[in-house]
C-alpha cells in the first residue's frame, strides 16, 4: 500500500555532458593504422527526495506482532498501529561531475587478399563521479571526521560518535570517495578469413577488454544521509508515533526537517540520527570494471541474397559493482542469547530473535549454560566476532553488530549509549567484487529484401552467471560466492523471426488497381524460455537485518522445484512448499541463510507474434495516403510475468500476479503532401 510519493520522490535535474574527440588514420602498405583520443566531461545536478514520505514495514516478526511471521497477511498488524520497523529518509541537493579520457591505437593488417588481422589497444581514465557540493560520505573503521566533530545539546559524544563515518575532506578521503584507477588497458585483437576464392564464405574470431564506469544513479544512494540528510530505520514503533517504540519508554531520535544544511568544520549533533543506516559506501580500493568479450563466428552465402551465420559469443565480467553489508548483525551473537531468564532488553526480560540486531541486551554469561539440554553454549560470541569465556559477567550490547556503537566497551559499560540506541545499523558497501559469466551459441539466417521479400530469423541458446545482477543485488555477507547463481536476465532458448512482404501487384488498373495493389505484410514473433525466479526471504531468519535494495536472506529448499499451469492451479506457478522459512518446521533456519539458490530456472515462458498490415494510396506524384494496422499479440497468447518469489509474502508466493499485454489493436492513417 502506497500513500503519496514512492521512495524516490520527484527528481528535478539537469544534465550536461561536454565531449572533444580527435583520431588520425593513414594507409601504410597494406596496414590501415589509425590513432586518437576523446575527452567527455559529464555534469549532473538534481535534488534527491529519498522516503520523505516514509514508510512502514510489516512481515508479521514484531514481538507484539498479533498475525505472526507466518500469516498469509499483515492486516492485523496495520490495525492495530503495530508495524515492525520504520524508514525515514530526506532531500538534498546533489552536483554530479566526472571527467574520461579515452586513448586508442590501432592497426588493420591485410596480410592476404582473404586474411585480415585487426589489433589495437585501448587506454580508459574515468575518474570516479564526485558530488562538488560534498553532500556525500563514507564509511572508514577506527576514523573519525574532523570535518563535522562530534558536538551539540542532544549527543554525548563520549559514546554517540560516529567513529568511521568520514566526507571529502578528513584525510585520505577524495572527492571521489575512493582511488582514481589508471592501469585501464584494453587489448583488443580480431580476424577475419574468407577461405579459398569463392568469396562465399568467412570466418571471424574477436577478444577483447571492454572498461564500464559506474553509472551516476550509483551516487544517489549516497544523497541525504547524516549529517546530510536521515537515514533511520528504527524497529517495533507505532503508527502513529513512529520514533516510539512499541515498549513506550524507547524514543528514537528525529532529526528530519526539510534539506539540511550542514556547515562544514562545524560540530554536529550526531546523537539526533542514529541508529545510523548507510547506503551504497564506495570502498577505497574500487576499480573500472570490466568484461572479457570474445566470438567465433562463421558465415556462409547461400544464394545472392541469403546469407547462414552460426557463432559462439560469450562474455566474463569482473570487478562488478554490488551491495555487501559491511556491519550486519552477528547471528551467533543473537543465538547465544538464547536464555531469556539471563538476558534483558531495555530492562525487561527478552530473548534475541529477527529483526534484533539494532536493539539493546543486558546479558548475564552463566556458566551453566554449558549444560544447557536444549542449547548448549560454551563461549559466548562478541559483535565483533571474538569470543568470551562463561565466567558470570555482564555484558552491556548496544546493538549486535561489529560497529554497532564503537566507543561501546560491553564488558564493563563505558562508551555505551545510555538510552540503548546504536550508533550505526547497517553500512551497506558498494564495491566492485563481483563477477559474472556469460556464453551462448547464436545462428541466424537473414535474407536481404529481394522479389518483395525479406526475414531475418534468429536462435540464441545461452546461459549467464552472476553474482548480483545489478549493483542493486546484495551478497551473502559472511560467503559472497554462495550467491552465484543463474543471472535475472537469463534467458536458456531464445527464437526471434522478422519478416516484410509486399504482396505481388494484382492486374488491375484503376480504382481496382488502387485499392487491390500496394498491400505489405510485417511482423515479428518471439518464443522464449522464461527468466530465472528471484527467491528471497524477508523474515530475517538469519538474524543479520540486513535491508538494502533487497535482504540477503533465503529460504530452504525442500524438494525439487517444479512448475505448475497457473490457469488450474489458483495462480500458482510452483509450489510454495517446494521452500520454507518456517523455523518450526526447520528450527536449524534460525541463525542461517536458507540453502535456496539465490535465483531458479525458471519463470513463464514468452510466445508473442507482432502483425502489421501496411498501404500505400498514391494521389498524384506528391501525396499519398499510408494506411497501417497493427496487432499486438496476434494470437492472444497469456503471458505472465514472473511469479513472486518473497516466501515472505504468505499465500502470495509462487502465485503469478501480473501478465502482459493481451490482444491490442491500433490503425492509423497518414497524409503526406
């Protein structure tokens, strides 16, 4: 349910982008050298309006939730006032620049008659995109910001400081966030043979690097964040007061009021944003990704105007930009909280369980705990992932993650927010950490336009791997290579056949003449196997609450994944029992990330066929009337779009809510003169 503006807002922006490109070519012999740079320089303004509005969530995983994680819908929760967390974000203005410089070199050697070598090499410098008006930050552990001190009437800073968030400015942070990479070189090679000296045949292979540079949408995420900007995500409020929480006596902190305004080397009142939540930090050691792009292809004439292309074409990507959580909860951390009779949480007994890892625990280490029947513990495990001995101390943890609050010491309370609320909740990274790998056969046979006729008629059997398919996918945090998977885009079978015919002019003259004659035929159909299905868990089962664009969370597979008819079988594409993220039906989900790929294959299939009848009426010699009509999806065909994949989302899942397009028609008329 969405009331007033979506998470982005409006984005009011201007771009410019300035670009002076040169080469030189000269022939020399039977190599074609040519040479040349090209210098682009980009400006972006807008102003960004990140979750003004606000928004709620509810998954059922509240300690008051009345519907409970395993409901089929959250109504319950939303009527009773009773949501389980809460965002909170803000405006600021960003002014985007960056600067590339591209240098090329290259040769085309005709070594025989039918044998060309193409060789060259490519040199890239693009600086990372910086914000000049400083609106930006990032995360460095152990540093602290000289740039905005820590001071004001609402933070202790002896223990609300936030140690690691720095801006352009404190030292060893650029502009840009992160290093400028120079050693972007790109060899390219390729050759072209045409065997023997009918001309009719040839043969082509190609590899070559390829630099991408970050895409400027990547810094939005950076906008209106502390001190900035809010970037709060508190847990079990109320709806109508959404900085209370549901205990009555937890008040967390609002700093929102329209675009702030943050003087530079003056103290701010850190204390008001937290639990501090970061998106998209550019870690220091970034560098240009890049893919290595190879083929081999062969071409045969079949006649004067058909031609038959069988080819190999694939593709590695590496250093690809994506999201990991530099500070998610530690789910060891929260199960050895397991005795709620020697844990308390804002003075009342509680044990940890999802969606706690911004919360605060006064935990008692008994030693019996060792012999625990129902969960033993020999160690008790810090945040920070070292371990302490069951010696009967006490523990004060203001949150559960590594950097939670770093002045906090837990072992005797100093530096501890008095009021249990942490300085940071998650700290998502941008990095460039993964990779991707793409091949694929492709054929195509293409008949040029002759005797009224032309088509094109494709096939594409292929197959990707990725990691995260956008920068927008996130990592397993603690494994990143368990989130290797088949791409979102991936598509197994692809057919795809274009066609024009202009129907031979019948014998008539005349009126006949005009109304019989000048008729053309087009169209496009395309059958493809459906794309992989995005599974997820929202329940927070791994107790990391960890939420970006998405939760790294999966469910547990229990069975294989088989498709089902939605027309006979309530919606339902697969079946939802197929996974679970019920920890009463596999109590070992709790502390870990399910074993559910992180995508399958896969979801509806497409089969589409695009018909046009097209007319020319010829007036005189300069006017005509063209008549064209038009169907999409001739033959009706429902088509759904992929089903949802959130075992979260109750009896929705596996359900196929949404279909394309069915049947359109559309008819126009146009006079030209």
């Amino acid at each position: 349910m969405t009331i007033g503006n979506n998470g982005e807002g409006e984005l009011p922006q201007v771009g410019n982008s300035f670009q002076w490109s040169d080469g030189v070519s000269k022939v020399i012999g039977n190599h074609s050298v040519k040479f040349g740079g090209d210098v682009r320089r980009q400006r972006f303004d807008q102003t960004l309006y990140f979750d003004v509005n606000g928004e709620f969530f509810l998954s059922g995983s509240g300690s008051n939730s009345v519907a409970g994680p395993n409901a089929s819908d959250f109504y319950p929760d939303l009527l009773m006032g009773l949501p389980d967390s809460y965002g909170q974000g803000s405006a600021q203005v960003e002014n985007v620049r960056s600067t590339a410089v591209y240098l090329f070199g290259q040769d085309s050697w005709k070594i025989k008659p039918n044998l060309t070598l193409n060789y060259g090499l490519r040199w890239e410098l693009n600086t990372p995109i910086a914000d000049i008006s400083k609106h930006v930050q990032t995360f460095r552990p152990g540093q602290v910001s000289t740039v905005y001190p820590c001071g004001g009437p609402n933070t202790d800073c002896s223990s609300e400081t936030p140690v690691g968030l720095v801006v352009p400015g404190d030292a060893g942070v650029p502009g840009g966030l992160t290093q400028t990479y120079y050693k972007a070189f790109a060899p390219r090679i390729g050759i072209a043979w045409s065997p023997g000296n009918s001309g009719k045949t040839s043969i082509r292979a190609g590899w070559g690097m390829f630099y991408n540079p970050i895409e400027q949408l990547v810094l939005e995420q950076f906008s209106a964040e502390p001190p900035f900007g809010v970037s709060t995500f508190p847990v079990g409020t109320l709806l109508n007061t959404p900085f209370l929480g549901q205990d009555g006596a937890t008040a967390y902190p609002n700093p929102a009021n329209g675009i702030l305004q943050a003087p530079r080397r003056q103290p701010v009142d850190w204390g008001l944003f937290r639990p501090i939540l970061l998106f998209g930090q550019f870690q220091p050691k970034m560098r240009s990704q890049y893919s290595a792009q190879y083929n081999l292809s062969i071409q045969r004439e079949l006649s004067r105007d058909m031609k038959l292309q069988v080819g190999y074409v694939g593709s590695q990507g590496h250093r690809l930009l994506a999201t990991h959580d530099l500070n998610y909860g530690n789910p060891q951390t929260c199960l050895d909280n397991h005795d709620p009779n020697n844990v308390t949480s804002y003075g009342v007994q509680s044990g940890c369980g999802q969606f706690f890892s911004d919360s605060q625990f006064n935990v008692t280490l008994d030693p019996t705990a060792a012999s625990d029947p129902n969960n033993p513990i020999s160690t008790f495990h810090m945040p920070d992932g070292s371990t302490l001995p069951l010696s009967g101390q006490t523990l004060d943890l203001v949150g559960l993650r590594r950097y939670s609050s770093p002045q906090c010491v837990p072992t005797t309370g100093v530096g501890c927010p008095a009021d249990g609320v942490p300085v940071f909740s998650s700290i998502f990274a941008q990095d460039t950490i993964a990779n991707s790998a793409y091949n694929s056969l492709q054929a195509s046979l293409e008949k040029r336009f002759s005797h009224g006729l032309q088509f094109t008629t494709a096939y594409t059997f292929s197959k990707s791997f990725d990691e995260a398919s956008s920068f927008e996918g996130i990592l397993n945090p603690i494994d990143p290579a368990r989130s290797r998977s088949l791409s979102n885009f991936d598509a197994r079978h692809r057919i795809v056949f274009s066609y024009y015919w202009e129907m031979p002019k019948s014998q008539f003259s005349g009126v006949a003449g005009q109304i019989l004659n000048g008729w053309a035929l087009s169209g496009v159909t395309t059958f493809q196997t459906g794309f992989p299905i995005r599974i997820i868990s929202s329940a927070d089962n791994e107790l990391m609450y960890s939420f970006d664009f998405e939760l790294p969370g999966e469910p547990d597979q229990l069975k294989p994944f088989k498709t089902l008819h939605p027309q006979s079988n309530g919606n339902y594409f697969f079946d939802p029992t197929t996974f679970t993220e019920d920890t009463t039906i596999d109590p070992s989900l709790f502390g870990r990330i399910g074993n559910a790929p992180r995508t399958i294959c896969c979801g509806p299939h497409i089969s589409n066929t695009d018909f046009a009848v097209l007319k020319s009426f010829h007036i005189s010699e300069t006017k005509r009337v063209d008549f064209r009509g038009e169907i999409f999806n001739l033959f009706n065909h429902t088509q759904f779009f992929n089903p949802d994949g959130n075992s979260s989302d109750g009896s929705q899942f596996g359900q196929v809510t949404q279909a394309r397009d069915p049947r359109l028609m559309q008819f126009a008329l146009k006079f030209f003169f």
